[in-house]
C-alpha cells in the first residue's frame, strides 16, 4: 500500500556540560584546571533510501531523536559525542518544515540527505578558560538543546512508465495484470485526480513504477474532461506504453485512435513527441488471429511496430513488460549522472555571526545569534562568568555600541531573551 504523505517529528540530541576541576600536580601544586568539555550532541539525518517505497511506516507521527553528548570529566576528558540518528526515507520524499511551511529537501535520488535537527554543541569546561590572566577559571558551560522539528514528508512516487490510450482499451487492467502493490486509491483525498500507480517486477530483480493514466479524451490537451491534469502525470515519466483497443466495436480504427491520442499529447506539449513509446493493441482474445495479423500490419504500414496482447488471456503482456523495460534502460542510460554515485547534502546552516544592541523598556539588550548562543550556555552563577561574558561583550564591540545608546554600569542588560549581570 503507498501513503504519500507523513508527519514525523525530530530532535537532536543535547549537548553534554562542562566541568569545573582543578587537578594537583607535582608542578602545579596548588591545582590546575582540567575539566574537560561536553561533546555535541547527535544530530538527526534524512537520507533517501531505494529499499524503502512508503512512508507507511511513519503514519503515527513518530519521534526520532539523536543521542546526547557526553559530559566533560576531570584530566581534560572530552565527553563522547552523541550518535547521529539516521532514518531512512522512500526515494522522492519531499521534506517540509511544518510550522514554516518552507521546503528543507527534495530527496530525490538515492543516497541524498538532509540535517533536519542539528544536536545541540556541547558546553566547554573550566580549562578552556584559563589564560595568564585567569588562570584558576571557575567556569564552565552546559550544553545546549538539540533542534526540534515537526517535518512534514510528501512521498512524489515518479513513475517511469506510463500507460495511455482512449478509455476502456484496457489500461487499469493491464497495471492490475502486471504490478504487485498497488496504489490503494482510497488512501487518497481526491480518488478520481490520482492515477493508479503501481510496481512491475521485471524480472525479479527489477522493477519500474508504472502509472495508468486515465482521463485521455479528445480535448484532453485543453482540459477537456480534467484531461490536462493527467496529462501532467504523462509530462513525468520516461517511456510511454500506449494501448490500442484492436476489437473495438464501434468500428473505430486503432491506427487512427492511436494518432490521435498523440496529437493531444502534442498539443499539450511538443516535448511529449520525442517520447519512446511501446505500442501495444490489446483484446486479441476477441478476435481471429488472422484479423490480428491484418492490422499489425496496418500498423506496420504506418512504420509502428504492434505487439498484439491480451490482458485477459495474458498473451503477450510479459513481452510488454520486458518491451518497456528495455525502452526504460535505454532512456536511463542517456542521464549524465549515475543516480547511485550522488551523495548531496541538502541542508546549510547560516552562520550568522553579527549582532545588534537595542533599548527596551525593560532593558538593554544584546541580540546576535553567536552571541545569545554563548550566553544561553555560559552556567551564569559561576565565579567568573560575569568577568568573561564583560571580556566578550568588549571584544566584539558590543559593549562600545550598547554605551553610545546610552548604557552605563549596572544598568539591566538582556542578551536575547537571558537577563545578565555583569557587576557581580
Ligand atoms: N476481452 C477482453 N477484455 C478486456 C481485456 N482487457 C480489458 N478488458 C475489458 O475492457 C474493459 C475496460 O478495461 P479497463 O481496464 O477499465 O480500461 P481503461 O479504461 O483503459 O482503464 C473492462 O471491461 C475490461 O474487463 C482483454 O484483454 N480482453
Ligand atoms: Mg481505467
């Protein structure tokens, strides 16, 4: 059964805290510091993947959620770094942030990969501070919260194979008669705009996804019996198998039918000329074979060469199959770029490094991402915050900036949403 749509929700690990230590030795009698750092917590990664085909696996609104970081321990040991979590998606999965509505990927070949939720960086602990000046730092940072995100995931199943030809020449049977899963037309809201698509086993070892395209009518190209939207599904495959009904009974005549369902593809839109197309005239079984025979070579007359079948009695329908595969192989073979050799990543992250220093009614305020970053990690109670952060503040210019607004000593400070005092 194919699910085209899913909504999962993803979050990175947190980043491990810092330490405080200090570490006597024979040098250093009185202690150095050695608290060692957190590590970044994991983060979580998309990556499209040819064994899966549905997202029915993710219909609950599952959470998946990276390891955290390790803390930092005395001796300057690091902690571990929390494991990314990977998690598999179809081939043409679109993945849309749900809250922003704005696309973060269009995983759309093999092996393609996205970062949805970054894990959170890890807190750096008290030896990283110390310098000639603070040289016994009691400081130290946590880690941060990994990302959060509700991903919606659009499953664009690209069908390579499309069938055509007037109604009732057979192509909802044919798709029935050929491919194992199907679309369960149910499953989607509006059932008479959604071709019937389905998986066709060549050989065992390969498959194609072949859509019945219905709706194909004289005027169809103008939209005639909404015929233009399933012309749309015909734009995005690569081969076409176009249907005949060679027993029709109304005296129509299947090399003419068949001219004109090509002209409408054509009026739709020229590309669609140079389209490799399997011809096949179906319901042999309600005819002679010498009356079969005629008009194959009627249809060779007008240079087509006809594979004569029968959905009903499977005559044929196996060559048709292989017929299409072989058209399909052939049209693969032309793309540039072996689909499997790409490894993209989709996803980059700003790194926005300015800031800005405002005055709010309640107070003054420092805002920049690195900066609210830093401070939202920095453990605010330790001894030597107050005089690193005031470091920091100088050094990036801010504190230049937040006095010519009119800041003096003492005054309330914000940086972003985190109240700081630098006096203390
Ligand atoms: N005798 C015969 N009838 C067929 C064959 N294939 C399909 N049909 C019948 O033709 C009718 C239309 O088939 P359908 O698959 O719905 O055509 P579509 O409109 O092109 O999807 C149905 O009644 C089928 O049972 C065939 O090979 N032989
Ligand atoms: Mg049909």
């Amino acid at each position: 059964m194919f699910v085209d749509e899913a909504t999962i929700r993803v979050r990175g690990g947190r980043g491990g805290g810092g330490v405080i230590h200090f570490m006597a030795s024979r040098h250093n009698p009185r202690g150095g510091p050695d608290g060692g750092n957190g590590a970044a917590g994991g983060s979580v990664v998309l990556v499209a993947s040819a064994s899966m085909s549905t997202l029915y696996s993710f219909r609950n609104r599952p959470l998946f959620d990276a390891d955290n970081g390790g803390s930092g321990g005395e001796n300057n040991r690091a902690g571990a770094r929390g494991e990314d979590r990977v998690v598999h998606v179809p081939v043409g999965t679109v993945v849309r942030d749900e809250d922003a509505g704005e696309i973060l990927a269009d995983l759309a070949l093999v092996g393609d990969e996205v970062l949805v939720a970054r894990g959170g960086e890890g807190g750096r602990g008290n030896s990283s501070f110390a310098s000639p000046a603070r040289t016994t730092p009691r400081l130290c940072e946590r880690g941060l919260a990994g990302e959060t995100r509700t991903l919606h995931l659009e499953l664009r199943l690209i069908a390579d194979v499309g069938i055509i030809g007037y109604p009732n020449v057979g192509k909802s049977s044919l798709i029935s008669a050929i491919s194992g899963k199907r679309a369960k037309i149910a499953d989607y809201p509006f059932t008479t705009l959604v071709p019937n698509l389905g998986v066709v086993d060549v050989d065992g070892r390969h498959q194609f996804v072949a859509v019945d395209v219905p709706g194909l009518i004289d005027g169809a190209h103008a939209g005639r019996g909404l015929g233009d939207r399933f012309l749309r599904h015909v734009e995005r495959t690569r081969v076409l198998v176009h249907l005949v009904d060679l027993a029709a009974l109304d005296g129509r005549d299947p090399v003419e039918d068949l001219a004109r369902i090509n002209a409408e593809l054509i009026a739709f839109n020229p590309a669609l000329a140079g389209r490799p197309q399997v011809v096949a005239g179906n319901k042999c079984d309600l005819l002679q074979e010498a009356e079969t025979e005629a008009l194959r070579a009627k249809f060779t007359r007008a240079g087509i060469d006809l594979l004569p079948i029968s959905v009903a009695t499977m005559r044929g329908v196996r060559e048709l199959v292989v017929r299409a595969y072989r058209a399909l192989e052939e049209e693969r073979s032309k793309d540039v770029v072996a689909p499997s050799a790409s490894r993209r990543r989709v996803y980059r992250f700003d790194g926005e490094t300015g800031f800005e220093v405002s005055h709010a009614a309640d107070a003054f305020v420092v805002s920049g991402r690195s900066i609210e970053n830093a401070v939202r990690k920095l453990v605010l109670t330790t001894r030597d915050a107050p005089d690193y952060l005031t470091d920091r503040l100088e050094r990036m210019g801010a504190l230049k900036e937040l006095r010519r607004i009119g800041y003096q000593d003492g005054d309330p400070l914000r940086i972003g949403e985190v109240r700081v005092d630098l006096s203390l």
